[in-house]
C-alpha cells in the first residue's frame, strides 16, 4: 500500500512540530563543520556541505539545490523536494526520515534513520546501502536507476513503477514487496 505526503505540507508541518517555536534556521550556502544548529536549509539552486554537523530540527534542501552531508547527526527530517544531489555518506543518523521526492540523483549510505527512506518520482541515479532502518525504504516512479544493497529496515521494502526496475541485495525487511521483491 502506498502511502505518500506532499512534502511541502509534511515538511511543514514536521517543522513545525519538531522545532520549538524560539527555533533558528541556518541558512546553508557553503560549508558548515562540527556545530549545533536547530533547523538547516538550503536554498534553490545553492550548495551546501556538512561536515559533522548536529541539527536539532529539520535539514531541507531547496529546488535545484545540491547537499553533501558526512557524519552529520539530525534529530530531525531530511528532505529533498525538487534537489539537483544529495548525498549523506559517513555513519549520519537521523531522528526522523529521509524523504528525495522529484529530484535528480542521491545517495545513502550508512546511515542510522530511525524512521524512513522514500525515493519519489526522481530521475537521476539513486543508491542507498548499507543502511539501518527503524521504518520502511519505499521507492515509487524513479527514472534514473535505483541500487538498493545491504540494508537492514524494521519495516517493508516496497518498489513499484522504477524503471529500469531496482537493483541489488542482501536487503533485510519484514516483508520485500512488488519489484523488491528479490532484493
């Protein structure tokens, strides 16, 4: 079964639920090392790299916009609605969920998410490997190729309509459904 937000209505309002009302949001347009932040974003069409960055809130990532995150540790939600790249390498965790919706390429790669990856109606390569899930990893309508290994979820693994269909393994989920199936 599918189940899908609109990220602008869900980004909101998870920003507003996961930051106090006195929250700050840093705007990211370079470089941020070894800080604590409350909310990070990064505006259309901009680029922005956390190097071991801690955020109490929400990073989201602007129309356009490209995000490398390594080692970066974010109570809260990723989310990319409309993004160029992004990609989180490094042992990241995050409180909340991934969430790529209508973007180019990403990658995931072991990361600690205690809720959800979703890959939505994306037309670059995506990846995500190595990963521990404490939700779902769900891909739906990707046109750029979609590599799914080694990744450990308390919840389903759930792919329909990728094209090229999914590749990879060594997947571990409660249940594998439709084209991820034999991941």
């Amino acid at each position: 079964m599918k189940t899908i937000l609109s990220l602008t209505t869900l980004g909101a309002a998870l920003l507003l639920a996961a930051a106090p009302a006195s929250a700050e949001e840093r705007i990211c347009t370079g470089t941020i090392g070894a800080v604590y932040l409350d909310n990070i974003f990064v505006p259309d069409g901009r680029s922005c790299v956390l190097d071991g960055t801690r955020a109490k809130g929400n990073v989201v990532v602007g129309t356009g916009a490209t995000l490398s995150a390594r080692s970066v540790s974010i109570n809260g939600n990723l989310q990319a609605e409309g993004s160029n790249s992004v990609r989180v390498f490094g042992r990241s965790t995050f409180g909340g969920s991934v969430q790529i919706v209508k973007g180019g390429a990403a990658s995931i790669e072991n990361a600690r998410i205690n809720g959800d990856i979703l890959f939505d109606e994306n037309v670059g390569p995506l990846n995500a490997s190595g990963n521990v899930l404490g939700g779902h990893l769900q891909a739906f309508k990707n046109y750029g190729g979609l590599t799914l290994t080694n990744n450990r979820m308390k919840g389903n693994l759930q792919c329909t309509e990728n094209v090229p269909a999914p590749t990879g393994g060594g997947n571990v989920a409660a249940s594998k459904e439709d084209q991820c199936a034999r991941l």
